[in-house]
C-alpha cells in the first residue's frame, strides 16, 4: 500500500470489479488503450480474481493496484506494472475514470508508483508506452521526469487498429536528479543574449516532447 497527499494505492480486492468494469467500458477512457469496450463484468471479474492474488510486482506479469482517495472512499482509477529482465526493468500504465481526469490524480499515483519501484523493488528502469495522439498521458511521463526516447511506427495492434507508439523511460541517476531537482522558485528571471559563450548551454535546452507543437524550431 502506498499513500500520497490525496491518494491510495492499494492491493486490488473484490469489489473492485464493477469499477473495473466501468470505467474499462467507458470509449473515452479506452480510446488509447489496448482493450475494446464495452469490457464484460465477467473478464473485469478474472482480472481482479488475478491481481488479489498477486502479493506484489512479479517478473513477466502485470500487477496492478487500485488508486483510491485517502479514505478509500471512491476509486478514482488503477496503475499497472509489467517487470523484465528478472526485475530490472519495469513498464508501467495508468487508468483513470473520466470523472477523475483534470486533477493531476495520474501523476501523483505514477510519482508514487515510481518511487516504490526504484526505492523498494530496486529497478534500474522505469518505461511507458503511449500512443502519439495522447497528450494528456505524455504530460503525465512527463510530470513524473521521464524522458522522450523514442517514436515507432505501426507497432501497436488493438484489434485489427493499427498505431504508433511513442517511449517514454527514466533510469535510476535519472530519477534521482528528478526527485532532488530545486522546488523553490528563482529569485530573478533576466533575458539574456545568446552568445558564443552560452550557445553550448541553449542548445542543452530541451522542450517536452508533448509541448513540441507549441514551441518554434
């Protein structure tokens, strides 16, 4: 079980299933995902069974937890963990209710989860998947301090739809330097004139790959 200012994370249990169920059902909220709705209450049953039965992240599995407030009141969602590389390397998702979108909920539960595997479970890598049109989830990785590292084409089948994926990662010094960045906000904010002694550190600037669109080359 993990708990961040507003959240819950906690094992998976039976009467998560009609959540589950509905919120997997719901095309908005499986628009970018690898499952078509409507999801049957009887395959949200299986999965459910399955991950209560976990007692933690396992090599070649997926694990989930359930992201609830900190009462464990209402459940906003769910975060997923696959590890490879005899637990290395850990790839991880999220899903949230519609009604819980907005809040900055995913990132709080994904900067909670990444911590966890790096402090607790010891990877040394940490990666998401996304598809190229969802921005919202690319600002999530972002949020967290993932990097973009990369953009595949025509390598992610849901059905017989056929997409591309961008990659997103962060190794262990990465998120170190992440979870040790300054917090306070600088005293001064100046413009200054690119010059030849500072052009090496401009070009060192880097633009998140979700706000590419909004930025001049």
């Amino acid at each position: 079980m993990l708990q961040t200012d507003r959240l819950l994370l906690r094992r998976v249990r039976a009467d998560d299933v009609e959540p589950l169920a509905a919120r997997r059902s719901d095309p908005e909220v499986a628009e970018y995902q690898n499952w078509v709705p409507p999801y049957p209450i009887d395959k949200a049953t299986e999965m459910v069974a399955e991950m209560a039965a976990m007692d933690g992240p396992v090599n070649d599995e997926w694990w989930m937890l359930t992201v609830a407030d900190r009462d464990d009141t209402v459940v906003f969602g769910d975060v997923v963990v696959h590890l490879t590389w005899e637990g290395r390397t850990a790839e991880i998702g999220y899903t949230f209710a519609r009604e819980a979108w907005g809040r900055g909920y995913a990132a709080e539960a994904t900067t909670a989860l990444v911590e966890y595997l790096f402090e607790t479970v010891g990877v040394t890598r940490v990666e998401g998947m996304l598809h190229p049109d969802n921005v919202a989830s690319a600002m999530v990785l972002e949020r967290v301090g993932m990097r973009f590292e990369g953009h595949t084409r025509s390598s992610f089948w849901v059905g017989g739809e056929n997409s591309d994926d961008w990659i997103y990662g962060m190794t262990r010094p990465d998120w170190e330097a992440w979870r040790d960045r300054p917090r306070t906000r600088p005293t001064e904010v100046r413009l200054v004139e690119i010059t030849p002694d500072t052009q090496r550190t401009v070009r060192r600037l880097a633009t998140h790959k979700s706000q590419e669109r909004f930025v001049s080359p």
